[in-house]
C-alpha cells in the first residue's frame, strides 16, 4: 500500500475513535425507524466540484440517478423512496474523509452507501466499512484493488474492474489461436494490478509471455525489446497520455501493420490521439500505427433489446437519459448505465432486508430477541451477493463483490472505433461479430514468426550433371579394364602386371561410386539412412584410393626390387607377392576405419544459419540448415587418416624416383606415376581448403569433391592406360624392346664393384636380359689379349714336335671358319654360327701328320701356318667356352676353366655330341 494510503487508514482510525464520543452511535442498538420508514436516505459520495479530477464522471451521473430513483417510484414495486445525499469529496482523501464523517455524524442514519469514484478516495472509505456496518455500492470505481475481499468485505460495483477485461483478453486470444503475448505496462499501481492479474490468466490459459517490459516515461527502448524478442501481439496498460508515445515508436520501429496486433483498453477519451500528442509524431502516422488496434474494455449499455427490470429496454433508457441530460446542460458519462443499474441493485436490496427484518421480528417478539445492526449489515451483504436482474448495462450479476458484466471488443478502422465483439463473463462466452474486425493483413497476424526449417540441399540438376559425367568416367575405367583383360598374355600388358592394373582400375571406380553418395542428403534419404552413408561413403573412397595407388606403388616397388636390390636380381617377385602388399594396405585402412567406427562413429550433425526473410513475402522466417557427418573427434581421425595417405603418396614418390632412370616402359611407370601424385596432391590439397571454406554452400562444396575425385580418378587412369593403348595401336614391340640402362655417375661407381653383365628380366622371370654391348666389347678385347699370349706359348712350343698333336690337311678350311671367332660383334646369332660351323667339324686326328714342306720353313712364317692355327684354336676354344657361354646361358662364370662344360646341365642338354667330344679331347 500506499504511503499516502497507510497515512490516510492511521487518520482514519484516529477519527473513527475521536468521533465515536460525538456523532450517533450506529453499533451495537436495534433496529430504529430508519428501516421502516417511507423516506430511506442514501449516502451518495462523488466528486461535484468542477475544479476536482473526475468531476465530468459525476456531472454525467447525476441524471441518471435522477432517472432511477423516479423510474422505482414509478414502478410502484416498492412501499419507500430513495432520497439520495450527495456529499462532494473533490476527488481529495482528507476531504473525502471529512465529508463521510460529516454524513455520518451530523446527517440522517443511512442505509447504504452509493458512490466512490476517485479511486484512493474510495479504498479508504471502504476499508472503514465493516466497522460502520455499511455497505457501499460503487458505479465508477474499477481499480483492482478494491477485488481484496479480505481487506473491503463490504465494498460492491456495478462497474466491471479493470481485471474483469482480461478473461475476456484470454478467450480472445484463444479465439485467433494465439499462444504467444508480450506486456507493455506503464509503471504505475493500477496498470501493474492488472498486468500481474493477466499474467496469472495467461499462465492459466497456458499462453506463453514471451516478453513483459514497464516504463515510466520513454516506451522506445521497450517496444524495441519487444521487437527484439520477437513479440507480434502486444497487450499494453497505460493511459492515453502515454499511449501516443507508444504509438509513436510504434510507428518508428515499423511494429505495425498486418505482422502486428496492439491490444490496449478501451476507456480512453474520444479522439484521445490529438489531445494527448506530446510526441514528435504527425497525427497521420500515429493513426497509421494505430490502424487495427483492439480495445477492450466494459459494455456501458448492453446491445440487448430487452427489457429490463424497470421495464424499458437499454435503448429506450438512453434516449430518457440523454433528454435528462440535455435538460440540465452536462456531458454524458460512460457510466451512467452502472449508476442507473446501482440504483436498482440498491432498491431491490432494501426490499429484500426489509422483508427479511420484518420476519425476523416476527419471530423475535415470541423469543424476546432484537436485531442489531450487525445483523442488518450482513444480511444487506447476503442479498447483495444475490442479485441477478437484467438491467440497462447487461446481467447485474455479483461474485464475491464483483460485477460480471460484459466485456466488449472495439477495433480502430479508418480513424474511428467499431464494435467487433463482446463477452460475456457469466456464460464465458466470447461473440465475435462476422465480418466487422480488419486485419492488416490477407489473415489474423501470427503470434510469433513462424520459422521454417529450410534443407540446403544438392540441387538435382547439378547432382544428374556430375552423375552423368562420373558414369561417363566408370565407363572409361570399364572400358580400360576390358582392354586389360583382352589383352593380358599381350607381351606389353603381361609385362605390366595385368593383375595390378585391374586393381587400379578397381580402385578408381570405388572412387567414382562415392560420388554418387556424397550427393545424396535428407532430400533423398531420411535421417537414418544418412546417417549410415556418412560411413559407408568414407570407407568407399579410402579403400578406393588405397587400391588403386597402391597397385600402382607395387608395381614401382617390384621395378625398384629388380634394378636397384643386387641380392634380388635372380629371385623371383611374383603377383602373389604384390597383391599381399596392397592386401597390407588395405589392413591398414580396415585397421583405422573400425577402431574409427567403434570408438566414434560418423553421426549426422545439423548446422543451423541465421533467419531469413521469405522470398515469397509470406510472413514467415526461413532458417536453413545444412547436414553433416562428424563425430567428437573428427580433427584426430582425419588426421591420422590424412597422415597415412601422405606417406603412401611420399612412399610412391620415392620409388618413382628411384626408378625414373630404367628405359623400358612396359616395366616403369615412374613418370605416369610422379604426374598422377603430383596432380592428385595439389587437387586434394586445393579441394580440401576449398570445401572447407564452403561448408556453408552445400552446391559448391559438393561440385568441388566431386570434381577433385573426378580429376583424380580419370588422370590417374588415363595416365596409366592411355600409353599402353597408342603403344599397342602403333608399334606393340616398341615398348619390350632392348634398351641401355641409364645410370647417373654414382650408380655407376657402385655397380662397377659388381658383375659387368646384367641379367636380361622378363616379367615373367622366364628369360634373362641378353648381354650388354659394354661386355661383348671386353670379352673381344679379351680374346685379343689371350690370342698373343698363345702366339708365344705357339713358338716355344715349336722345338717339341714330337709332343704336339696333328692336324689333318684336309681341315684347313674348316680350322679358318673356326678363326671367323674373332670377328663376331653383335650378339648371340654371330656366336652361334661359329659354334655351329665348328660342330660340324669331322673328329680330330692326332697332331702327328705334318707337311713336309713346312718343315723347312723359318719360325716367322711358320706362325700362321696351319699347324700353328691348329695349336692356338686348341687353346682358345676352352678359354672361349669359360669366358663366353655363362652370358648366353651355358655354365656360369664361376665354374673352374678346368671343368667340362657338358657338366652342366643346361649346357647339357642342348649342346651336340660332337662339341662335347671335342671340348673333352682339349
């Protein structure tokens, strides 16, 4: 309470004790004369002064009270007359005060009393009620604060209180389906009452309060936190004055129109916007920000036409009202058809109080009892608590002191108010007039901005666009791999691992595939379903990449093996061997993908965006979002998954380079493999910062990691495929052809230190390499040197005749195709016919036959003679066999010159029986 009201109830009581001594005591004595008599007195407070606030409200009542009390005597229903005594409180609490004591203490005994418009006037008085034994009856009072039973017990109203518009507030809000409000409450007692009563209705009625903001002066920053929050229908207490405020930053933060809907109350003054405009705002834009506005508040006169209880319709009493009225010069008052009704309420109580006396002395005279005027003041409360009657303002109705009237409903159109509704509190009943409310709008404006969950889907042209070109790169890689196939016991595909291009092949067509899933989002599948392809396409793609690089790396592994690993140049490296490798990989994927899925696995994340307007215009919010596939740790595994592949890329690498310097392509793919690592690196790099950066843009992202796996795939396959097909169409034994080894100077050195020739391979380990012109050259210069050492050793042996075995004259000739040995250049064609004309050779005979003409000739002829010839091919052949056959597959190298060559076994197998005689006799 109060300060000013606790001050005014302290003097009140002090009065109370100070008068009980000097005016007539109105406790503890029977039933007088008062109640029997023809004339009753009532006690009429108000303010009459024209100076006093609220004065208009009383000059308009008079008439009315006028026209009630001549209306109950005319009715002749009653057997007194009501004789009313204005006392004029001036709207001021002392004075208020004094004039009660003064019609208590020095006026007739009053029944009731009737009146009470000033409202801090009027809860003093009736706090003092029970005390005095009196009821007051109020037409114009409508402060909440007088509903406290427990601190005005006597106290009733004819008028509706300020809190009996907000049932009627929630039913209308219910009506138009809206669960979501905001307050706007001046800070003062009267308007928080009412606001603290709504909320309770609200939460009742189970509506959201999204917002509730006060102000003393300036609205702006709370109608913008309205706004803020949100708020589109705005229920607002304050007075007029304030209200042009309010409208005015209504109208300057654009929260009008057909998204918005103000409810205020209905009491205001006619045409309140022009006299209480102290704001900045022309009159035409605060009646474009007023436009629509509901007000609410009671029903002066009811729109029934029924008559009532003094037998004249409401409309019918408004035209008596307003000739009484006119008579006596004042403004009419919105209240008095409550006046009118009050009245009557009186009458129809006394009436009854009587009657109920009357019985009660009845009974009394028989028991020797007297009423007092305790008794009298409840009974006069029980009668009034029952009244119900059809008066000019609707069903005069009380509970628990409270008018349940009829609340009605006005709109603002076109600068004036129209009645759209009204309710009535006894029946809860709302009635919303057909076709007069206008919204702003083509429908009532929504409680909230209804937000719609928009998908940042793949387009589908887009989606059909990189499908069509990635189908158009699985046929290529089908295409290749029936090539492959086709042509796997070709010498230039079976010397590049048919089995290992397949798996290229296969690799890049699980690349190819995960395109597809990596379109498909919520527009194609549900939630549970991308939930699982955020796993299964991961897994496709990194098992793809790892079957098809590292096919290609096994392959460079086993070319590394061959030509850099002398230890290995005779072992045998299969395809068994290079599928367990990539099978090795591939663990290593399998590895890292389940503890990834066991220990946490891909889920489907949503990521919303800021609202967005409609493009449409409709009032509603856009709010996408777009659908991911993480986990937790989502960092940790990408990054022990990107760390794997590099050093699978740094590995392929480093063979390739390794390798760049052997010159037969159908074994060294190290360029096509440098150019396929370099482009799949620097695409995967751009591509992973691009679509990181566009996570946002599910259209470009996609268009990007589609188009880096495209890339990739089909360069790796095309560099991979495309040489060999224009090899097999041009020249297919230009690839398998002989070709120098290119060594750099330091892989010379160190293979200077190993044996001169290299071993011929094939890809399928069934030939060896023929022998390098490098070593043909030495063992010519070989050959030449052992030539002149058996040239010496020839002449020495000139003087033992007698110990050197014979040639037959008649193989002269043959002994000169045998010396066509030193002229043999290139290769094993020229060897073989010299051998070959040497097994064809007759048996030897033993050296012991000479010609007779040689034996006189001088030692320097004598060397080239036959005889001499004879001796040093008897020499040579051994050292040929030794020196020579280990480089066209006779016995190795490291045999002892000593041994037979036919103890070979390959040599063996193939050599003549007549060579190995000869060899055996030498």
């Amino acid at each position: 309470m109060a300060p000013s009201l606790l001050l005014a109830s302290s003097c009140l009581l002090l009065a109370t004790l100070a008068t009980a001594k000097v005016c007539n005591d109105y406790t503890g004595h029977s039933v007088d004369a008062a109640w029997s008599a023809r004339d009753v007195p009532i006690m009429v407070l108000m303010p009459m002064n024209e100076s006093a606030l609220m004065s208009s409200i009383s000059q308009g009542i008079e008439p009315a009270v006028q026209l009630a009390i001549r209306h109950i005597r005319e009715s002749r229903k009653y057997a007194f007359s009501l004789i009313t005594k204005i006392y004029d409180t001036e709207c001021d609490n002392a004075k208020g005060l004094r004039a009660f004591f003064d019609a208590i203490c020095y006026g007739p005994k009053h029944l009731m009393i009737f009146g009470g418009v000033c409202p801090s006037v009027t809860s003093i008085i009736a706090e003092s009620l029970e005390g005095w034994n009196l009821v007051q009856l109020s037409f114009a009072a409508t402060t909440p604060v007088l509903a406290d039973k427990k601190k005005y017990p006597n106290f009733f109203r004819t008028v509706p209180s300020d809190n009996a518009v907000n049932p009627a507030v929630v039913k209308f809000l219910n009506h138009y389906n809206w669960s979501r409000v905001g307050t706007l409450t001046q800070d003062v007692q009267r308007f928080s009452e009412v606001r603290n009563d709504l909320t309770s209705e609200l939460e009742k009625a189970d509506i959201q309060i999204a917002d509730t903001e006060s102000f003393s002066n300036d609205p702006c920053g709370n109608v913008q936190k309205l706004k803020d929050n949100d708020v589109r229908i705005i229920i607002g207490q304050f007075d007029e004055n304030l209200a042009s405020k309010v409208f005015c930053c209504a109208y300057n933060k654009n929260m009008y129109g057909s998204k918005y809907q103000w409810i205020i109350p209905g009491w205001y003054q006619g045409n309140w916007w022009e006299q209480a405009n102290s704001t900045n705002c022309t009159t035409k834009k605060l009646l474009t920000a007023m436009e629509g506005y509901i007000s609410v508040d009671f029903e002066p006169l009811s729109a029934k036409r029924t008559q009532g209880i003094s037998g004249r319709t409401p409309q019918e009493y408004e035209l008596e009202y307003t000739r009484e009225r006119e008579q006596k010069g004042v403004e009419a008052s919105k209240f008095h058809g409550f006046a009118y009704d009050g009245i009557w309420v009186i009458a129809r109580t006394l009436s009854r109080v009587m009657e109920l006396l009357k019985q009660k002395q009845r009974q009394d005279v028989y028991h020797n009892q007297t009423v007092d005027d305790r008794e009298v003041g409840k009974m006069v409360l029980d009668v009034m608590n029952e009244t119900n009657f059809f008066g000019v303002t609707g069903q005069v109705m009380f509970r628990n002191g409270e008018r349940m009237g009829t609340i009605k409903f006005t709109q603002f159109q076109e600068g004036q108010e129209v009645k759209v509704g009204e309710y009535n509190a006894i029946a809860d009943i709302l009635d919303v007039i057909n076709n007069t409310i206008r919204f702003q709008g083509v429908e009532p404006p929504k409680d909230r901005t209804f937000v719609r969950l928009q998908l940042r889907h793949i387009n589908v042209p887009l989606y059909s666009i990189l499908s069509t070109i990635t189908i158009l790169g699985m046929l290529m890689a089908g295409a290749f791999l029936f090539f492959n196939i086709k042509n796997r016991n070709h010498r230039l595909i079976k010397m590049s691992s048919p089995y290992m291009n397949n798996l290229i092949i296969l690799g890049g067509m699980l690349s190819y595939a995960s395109i597809f899933l990596f379109g498909l989002d919520g527009t194609f599948v549900s939630e549970k379903v991308f939930e699982t392809l955020c796993t299964v396409r991961t897994w496709i793609l990194i098992v793809g990449y790892t079957t098809a690089f590292g096919a290609m790396f096994a392959k460079t592994w086993r070319v590394h093996a061959i030509f850099k690993n002398v230890k290995m140049k005779k072992k045998i490296i299969k395809d068994q061997k290079l599928l367990i490798i990539v099978g090795g990989m591939l663990l290593i994927d399998l590895c890292i993908l389940i503890c990834w899925q066991i220990v946490d696995p891909l889920k489907r994340t949503v990521e919303e965006y800021s609202l967005e307007a409609d493009p449409q215009g409709q009032d509603i919010a856009i709010r996408p979002f777009l659908e991911h596939c993480e986990n937790t740790h989502m960092t940790i595994w990408l990054g022990i998954v990107y760390a794997y592949k590099g050093l699978l890329m740094l590995f392929g690498c480093f063979l390739a380079w390794e390798t760049r310097n052997v010159s037969i392509p159908a074994l060294n793919d190290s360029k096509y493999i440098g150019m396929s690592v370099y482009n799949v690196g620097i695409m995967c790099i751009i591509g992973a910062a691009v679509s990181f950066l566009t996570r946002d843009q599910p259209n470009v992202q996609f268009c990007i990691v589609a188009l880096v796996i495209i890339f990739c795939s089909t360069i790796t396959l095309c560099l991979v495929f495309v040489p060999k097909l224009i090899t097999m169409r041009t020249n297919p034994d230009a690839a398998t052809q002989n070709r120098r080894l290119k060594f750099t100077q330091n892989q010379k050195k160190d293979d200077s230190k190993t044996s001169t020739s290299v071993t011929s391979v094939n890809q399928t380990n069934t030939s060896r390499l023929d022998t390098l012109q490098a070593d043909n050259h030495s063992l010519r210069m070989r050959i030449t040197e052992m030539d002149k050492e058996l040239e010496e050793v020839t002449m020495q042996l000139q003087d033992t005749p007698e110990k050197t075995p014979y040639i037959k004259q008649n193989h002269y000739q043959d002994v000169n195709n045998i010396l066509s040995i030193r002229n043999f250049t290139d290769g094993k064609d020229g060897e073989k016919s010299v051998l070959k004309n040497h097994l064809e050779q007759k048996p030897q005979a033993q050296w012991g036959s000479m010609d007779p003409s040689r034996i006189n000739r001088g030692p320097l002829e004598d060397i080239n003679s036959p005889e001499h010839i004879q001796r040093r091919l008897s020499l040579q052949l051994p050292i040929l066999h030794h020196a020579y056959l280990p480089s066209i597959g006779g016995v190795d190298a490291s045999c002892s010159p000593t041994s037979s060559p036919a103890s070979s076994p390959r040599h063996r197998q193939h050599m003549p029986p007549s060579y190995r005689v000869m060899v055996s006799g030498l």
